[in-house]
C-alpha cells in the first residue's frame, strides 16, 4: 500500500480562524496571487502518482474556494488514486451542486475542522459567522449525496484545542458521528513566529487533554469511534486503550505551496520543537516527543540563568560587561520572565531585555513588568527589535511576519503606564539598517515610521511636564549578515553609499528626538571572510556617521534564542550565523524537570 501525499494549494481562506499561522497573508491584496497554480498542482499530482502514493489530499489554505478544485479532483482520479481528500471547513459543502461536482469527479475523503457542537464556540474559533450552519449543511450534503448517487464517503474531523473547546471533544463527536464521521483528531495549539503574542491565550497543558480525551469516551463507545491524537505524545492516551486511541505515526508526508521539487524539501530551519522525558527512553513509538510549548517553566528559567552563568565564567571581574542581554523569551510566562531577570540581576548586576514584544507574556502584562524590575534594580535596558512585513520572497510563496503594530501596542501600553506614575527601564529601539532604509523609502511599511517613533515619544514623557527624557529611550541600527552561499555586494564600492544612509538614519532620528547608534557584534559572527570583510567595510562606514556601541560583551544566548528556535523566536536572526554559531540548546531530554502529567506516562 502507497501512503498519503498532502498538497498544500495556498494561503487563501473563506474564514479567518483565531489560532491560524496564515494570518498575515490574508491581508495582503490579491491574496489569491500566491496560491499556486493549476498546473503547478497538476505536476504534483503526477508526481505523487509516479511516486508510489495511493492517496492524495488537498490542503490550504481553504482549497475548496478554488474555482478550478473540482478539475484537480478529476485530474487526481484520473491518476488512478484510490482516496482522494480534502481539508476543509465545510463552508463550501453547504452548496449541493458544488458537493455533487466534487463527489462525481472522485473526492471521497472529508476532514473537517469543526472545533465546537455551538456557533458561540465555532463561529468564534473561525471569525465567521454562520460557519457552522454551513459546516453541518455539508455534512448532510454528503450523505445525500452519497446514498443518491451510491458513492463512498469516509469523514473525519481535526479539532484544534484551545482553552475554550477543549472541553468539548465530546460534544464534537456527538454531533459528527451521526454523520458517519468515526475518526477525531486533536491537536493543540502550535505556537510560531506568527502566533508567538498568542500562546499565553491559546495554550491548553496536556493534562487538560487527557481529561478531556476520558470524558469523551462515553460517545466514542457508542459511535465506534476513535480519536487520533496530533502532537500530543501517544503515550499519554495509551490507557484508554486501542479501541479508542488511534496513535499518529507521523507518516503523512506534506507537498507545502513553497517546495518546488518534493515533499519536505524545505529545510531553512534546524528547529528544535519537541522535547523528551525520561520515560522516552525506552519507548519503541514513533514519536517525536512533548511539545516545546510544554517545557516546563522552572527549566526554562534555569537553562536561561545557566547559560549567562556560563558566558560570564571567562571573565574577569574587572571585564564584567554593562548588563547582560538576552532575548529568546517567546515561551516564559509573566512569572518566569520575571524570576529569570531577578535571578541573573543578582548574580551580574542589572540585566538588558531583547523583545519584539511577541511574547507568551502578554504586553499589558509587560507594561506592568518593566518599571516593577526597573524599580527593583533588575533591569536597566529594554531593547525592542523591530521587524517590518517583508513581501521581498512573495516569488517564493514565504512571507516574513513584522511585529511593528504589536511594538507600537506595547509601546503605548507602557505609556500608559507612565503617565500614571510608573517609569521603566530605558527603551532602546533596534532595526537592521535595511529595515531602517525601507521604513524610510518603501511604501509598503513607510507609513509604520512617525507612528512607532511617536509611541515611543510617548513611552518617555513625563506625565507632569510633558517633557520627553530623551536618555530614556534611543534608536539602534544594526549590518544584517549577508545571505549564506551568497557573494557579498562589493561594500567598498558602495561605501559612500552605506555612509550617507547612515546620515539620513541619524537626521531621522534626529527630527523625532532621539539619539542613533550603530550596533556592532564584534567577532560574534562566525561568518566567512568574504562576507565578514563586506561587514566590516559597511560597519566602518555607518560608524562615521552613527556612533559604535558594541554589544560583544553583553549579548548572549540561552536555548530559547538559539537557531533551533528560530521558528519561534524574535531574537533577531540577522544578528547571528545560523548555522555556523554553536551554543546551548533545549536537551533532547528534560531529564531532571518534566510536565505534570508524567505520572499518565508509562512505557509498554
């Protein structure tokens, strides 16, 4: 038997679901342009065909909206495809002649998302009203169709768990089941780049699952039903037994919409998103472990204080740096992030706190955090990392998600804060210098400039007087490394250009009330000479017009910042080699801490 190729069509999407990671792309005009094209899909079609697939489905995105779907399902049929299937919302189902055409052409496989039995739970998770009631019209669509026209029709449903719905996997299969739906799958909340401001609100722990997974099994008993479970560790299901728990042999191999020449080609991350426990070790599932979201706070807050530790050891106590910077701190709660500062503040001093305000954290919550630390002597610097949308590698279907609107929240909350008396640590604002530049001159982000820059005027007012302080907040620029495998432009020809932006980044900064500085890393690169003689050559010349601030002695890296976590993490990539750069990373095993739930573990 062949296994199952899932092709990723595109972005566009019908409903506007709360947890999706694609939500950026729906607002970008003619969305629809990134989609892939007929005949691109076509050729993967083919290609799953003489490949050895016996099975093809089709993702999104939404792939129903697309006006040629039912073509790509008679294209798959004629391939001679034994299950053909969609992921779908439904929503289009609801139309019967749309249901029909598709069912005629060869689709047989429906996985729905339904995450709640109530549009109070569904239509909210989805943004759309009347979701649904157009869910549950397809469901009937199918089945008339089915039995009217004698064709095969094998439901199933994917259910992401939040903290609203969770609860409610029973409900789901008792309002699917009825339909012929037998299998549920579950999947909690996977927290990215994307969605990183969202964790604190979307995170489900796994003992919640597996309570919620038991009291389901009164309907899979009486349906003949059976729950797939999706990054959640076989494991913690296995005494509910086979007959109700189907394990995820991660097997499914995807087709995404920015590989070109095969499924599961794209590799620009090392990522490091699971973890194991000690029971792990003799455990014969395929399995990649618990979830990185699930790494246990206290751990965190170690490995983050071992490794300043670790990066202070060489030094002498006369080279102590100004105050430790560290970012990477996507996965701490409030409570965490605050141990960590207080911890290494009293071990080196005073700390330095990288952010783009994108944290489980959330920023109300930070606002708060800032001047209680800064008051405490824990914290003396926030430095904000500033990212614009890049649509630059829109012809390789990628998108770049900016965090400029959360920094200019963040920024207004902790204003807010200050005007009722409280006063944070200084707010330093750092951009790569080609950032800088297109905030300047693109007319795609220009307009996130004035705004940022008066939200951060805000930050630095003294309520009482209306003065701002300008030593409370500064602008950074940073070189960006030049791409990997990639020559360098020849910087000593361009030098008089790199000066003269550095010109017009001091002068804007100038005009909005704020000192400029360059950022330098010292020998942190680890690039190779070709491209660390092109830095080097633009540094120097940025520094004749923004005055040097190294940051080599103060800037270190714990697991959270690391490469591995690069799909998370807001701690600029452009400071570091990716690859090249060796350092601590989260352990394969999390040995001496785990989840709660390690008691429902056990190994057999």
């Amino acid at each position: 038997m062949g296994g199952l190729l899932t092709i990723e069509t595109g972005f566009t999407c019908n409903s506007r679901c709360r947890y999706c990671t694609q939500l950026d792309y729906r607002v970008i005009p003619q969305a629809d342009k990134l989609d892939l094209p007929t005949e691109e899909i076509r050729e993967r079609i083919a290609f799953a065909g003489s490949n050895g697939y016996d099975q093809v489905g089709f993702s999104g995105g939404e792939p129903t909206i697309r006006p040629d779907f039912a073509e790509l399902i008679a294209f798959a049929k004629e391939h001679g495809f034994r299950r053909i299937g969609v992921t779908t919302n439904g929503r289009m189902l609801a139309y019967k002649s749309f249901t029909e055409a598709a069912m005629k052409a060869g689709l047989d496989g429906f996985t729905f998302s339904l995450h709640g039995d109530t549009p109070e739970v569904h239509d909210r998770i989805t943004n759309a009203k009347g979701a649904l009631e157009q869910a549950m019209a397809g469901l009937r669509n199918i089945a008339e169709t089915s039995k009217r026209f004698g064709l095969e029709a094998h439901l199933m449903n994917n259910q992401i768990l939040l903290p609203e719905n969770t609860h409610l996997i029973r409900e789901v299969v008792e309002t699917m089941a009825p339909f012929g739906t037998r299998l549920f799958m579950i999947q909690p909340f996977i927290a990215q780049r994307s969605n990183s401001d969202e964790i604190e609100r979307f995170f489900v722990p796994y003992d919640a699952i597996v309570a919620a997974v038991e009291r389901a099994i009164p309907a899979l008993e009486r349906f003949g039903a059976r729950i797939k479970p999706y990054n959640v560790p076989n494991c913690l299901l296995w005494r509910f037994g086979p007959r109700y728990i189907e394990p995820q042999f991660y097997g499914i191999r995807p087709f995404r919409e920015h590989e070109q020449q095969g499924p599961g080609e794209f590799r620009a991350f090392k990522v490091r998103q699971w973890f194991r426990v000690p029971q792990c070790r003799d455990c014969e599932e395929m399995c990649p472990g618990f979830r990185i979201e699930q790494y246990p706070q206290p751990r965190l807050v170690d490995d983050l204080v071992a490794a300043a530790d670790e990066f202070v050891a060489p030094r002498a106590d006369d080279d102590a740096p100004r105050s430790l910077l560290f970012g990477g701190t996507e996965l701490f709660t409030a409570a965490a992030l605050e141990t960590s500062m207080r911890r290494v503040a009293a071990a080196h001093g005073p700390v330095a706190w990288m952010t783009g305000l994108c944290e489980r954290t959330e920023r109300r919550a930070i606002a708060k955090l800032l001047p209680r630390a800064s008051a405490a002597g824990w914290l003396d610097e926030v430095v904000l990392v500033g990212s614009p949308m890049d649509r630059r590698f829109l012809a390789q279907r990628v998108l770049e998600k900016g965090n400029l609107e959360e920094l200019r929240a963040g920024l207004h909350l902790i204003g807010e804060a200050r005007e009722r008396g409280a006063t944070p640590p200084k707010l330093r604002l750092l951009l790569n210098i080609g950032d800088a530049q297109r905030l300047l001159d693109d007319e795609a982000v220009s307009g996130h400039w004035l705004p940022l820059l008066r939200a951060l005027r805000r930050a630095v007012t003294d309520a009482q007087t209306g003065a701002v302080a300008p030593a409370l907040a500064d602008l950074c620029f940073a070189v960006p490394n030049f791409p990997r495998g990639q020559r360098p432009p020849e910087m000593a020809r361009q030098r008089e250009e790199v000066k003269a932006l550095g010109a017009r980044l001091a002068a804007a900064a100038a005009v909005a009330g704020f000192s400029a500085r360059l950022v330098v890393f010292g020998d942190r690169r680890g690039v190779d000479p070709i491209r660390a003689d092109a830095t080097a050559i633009a540094e120097a010349a940025l520094g004749e017009a923004l005055p040097p601030e190294s940051w080599a002695d103060r800037l270190f890296r714990h697991p959270g910042s690391m490469p591995e976590m690069d799909f998370l993490s807001w701690s600029p990539p452009w400071i570091f080699e990716r690859f090249a750069e060796h350092g601590p990373a989260y352990p394969a095993e999390a040995t001496d801490a785990a989840p709660d739930v390690t008691s429902a573990v056990r190994v057999g």
